[in-house]
C-alpha cells in the first residue's frame, strides 16, 4: 500500500481539499489501496474543520471535505508516509526543517505533478473568493498526475 500526505500552512484550505480530491479522483482510476492524509505546518487550526469556503468549492465539484479535521505535521509522519506533496516552496521549506536526518518519504512540491516544476498552489485564505475554484484546478491536474505516475512506477522515477 502507498501513502500519501498533503501538506500546506493551515490545513484548513489547501491540503485538505488535496486530500478529498485526490482520494476521490484515486478511487474512481482504481487506486484503492491507498493511505491518504493531510496536514499543516501550523498548529492554529488542529482539530477544526476545513474553511467553509473551501468546503462549498469542493462540494460544488462534488468532493467532500466536511468531515476532514486540521493536524500538525510530526517528525513521525516522514516515516509513516511514502510521498509528502507539498503546497508551496516556504512550507516545503519547513517540511525540510522537521524532517529526521534518514527518513524514506519522498518530499515534492505538489504541482510538479501537473508538469509545472517548482510552481506552487497559492494560498487562497486572504484571497478572492474564486481563489477557492481556482486552486481546485491546480489540485485536480496535479492529482492526475500523481495518480498517473503511481500507476506506471517508471514513470514516477523523475523523483
Ligand atoms: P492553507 O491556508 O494553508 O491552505 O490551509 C491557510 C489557512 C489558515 C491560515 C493560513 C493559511 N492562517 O494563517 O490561519
């Protein structure tokens, strides 16, 4: 089985709507043996729900975020999961910071799996309201990607 953690600043918008829409778009391309999970590198929102705005965009899109619950990302998760896909370079940064010395997950910006290298998804919390649509599009190309390359293992080994 593979894992996979999504990770952004709060946990509240960004990673948890990567996590709904990946394990949805997954699970309808047969990838069902999956362990899927999302957190921040912030602590402000652990344990609430994700933004109501992010939930109303993926609902919309028909993926559901609403039972998902803010966590802080821990030295432990770099050995529990396999790929850690990352939101944006400044977190990726800390992602970096907390990472144990020897560890065997594989550390990537998440976009570069919808072939934009080193681009990032933007933070949408102080954004307009169509930020919400329009990191959807990010997540669900990005999401193609990975599921693509977790389907064809050659192909993943641009990590
Ligand atoms: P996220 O967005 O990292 O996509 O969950 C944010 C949510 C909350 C805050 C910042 C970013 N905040 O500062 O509370």
């Amino acid at each position: 089985m593979s894992s996979i953690l999504f990770v952004c600043l709060g946990n509240i918008c960004r990673s948890p709507t990567a996590e709904a829409v990946f394990r949805a778009r997954a699970a309808a391309a047969g990838l069902l043996d999956l362990h899927i999970d999302s957190a921040g590198t912030g602590s402000w929102h652990v344990g609430e729900p994700p933004d109501p705005r992010a939930i109303a965009a993926g609902a919309a899109r028909g993926y559901a975020l609403d039972g998902l619950r803010g966590r802080e990302i821990t030295v432990g998760d770099f050995d529990r999961f396999a790929h850690i896909l990352v939101m944006d370079r400044k977190n990726m940064m800390k992602v970096n910071g907390l990472a144990p010395n020897a560890h065997g997950a594989s550390v990537r910006l998440f976009l570069d799996y919808a072939g934009l290298q080193g681009a990032e998804v933007p933070d949408p919390y102080l954004g307009e309201a169509d930020a919400f649509d329009a990191v959807l599009d990010m997540i669900e190309r990005a999401s193609d990607g990975l599921i693509a390359a977790l389907k064809s293992p050659g192909q993943a080994a641009r990590s």
